[in-house]
C-alpha cells in the first residue's frame, strides 16, 4: 500500500466542498422532513416490544435462582430446628431427621429445576 501525502490545500478544498453540501442539505429541508426523520428514528415502540421479550427469556432462569435461593433458606431453618437441644436426643434421630429433611428438599428442588413445562410454553 502506497502511502500519499496530499498538500494541505487539495485536503482544505475538500472539506470546504462536504461543508458546503451539508449546508446545503440542512438549508432546503422543512419541519416537516424533520418530523419524518424523527418518525423513521423512533423505537419507543421497540423499546416495549424488547421489553417484553427480555421478560419472557429471563422468566425461567429468575424462577430456578429463586427457587435455589429458597432451598438454601429452608436448609438453613431446617438445619437450626434439627440442632436445637430439646429436638435431638440422640444421633439417630437426628440422623433420620437430616436424611428426611434432604429427601424432601431434594424432590422440591428436581422440581425446581424441572423445565418441561415451561419449555413447551417458549417452542419455536
């Protein structure tokens, strides 16, 4: 690639010339080829279709953090009730209480996690 200086009159020529026909064009449009421009520019309308879309992609992963975010909460509780003193009076019990506990946290979150349903909803 050939690199060209050009003379600083020829490059001042030339945006005198691009200055001029943009002076040019803003000088013959009306308030009304205004208004067409700021119509064609408009996305107040796509704006809310977009919305709306991002809504209904995000819809299902919000679900499973709120359901993730629910499970570590009842862990938690859970986990407190099982170790106060007067709840266990043996390891055993104890045990069986923990073991029901994660039995039913478990099916709570698979069904937490369970697409199927809201997968039919969004087919393409």
């Amino acid at each position: 690639m050939r690199n060209e200086h050009y003379p600083a009159r020829a490059l001042a020529i030339v945006l005198l010339a691009v200055m001029f026909l943009e002076g040019m064009v803003f000088g013959v449009t009306t308030a009304d080829d205004v208004m067409v421009g700021i119509q064609v520019l408009d996305m107040s309308t796509a704006m809310a279709t977009t919305k709306a879309d991002v809504v209904s992609v995000f819809e299902p992963m919000v679900n499973v953090v709120t359901g993730i975010d629910q499970f570590y909460h009842m862990a938690a509780a859970e986990t407190y009730y099982l170790l106060e003193d007067n709840i266990v009076n043996n390891l055993v019990t104890m045990v069986e209480d923990i073991n029901k506990f994660y039995d039913l946290a478990s099916q709570e979150f698979t069904y937490a996690l369970d697409f199927s349903e809201s997968a039919s909803a969004y087919s393409y």
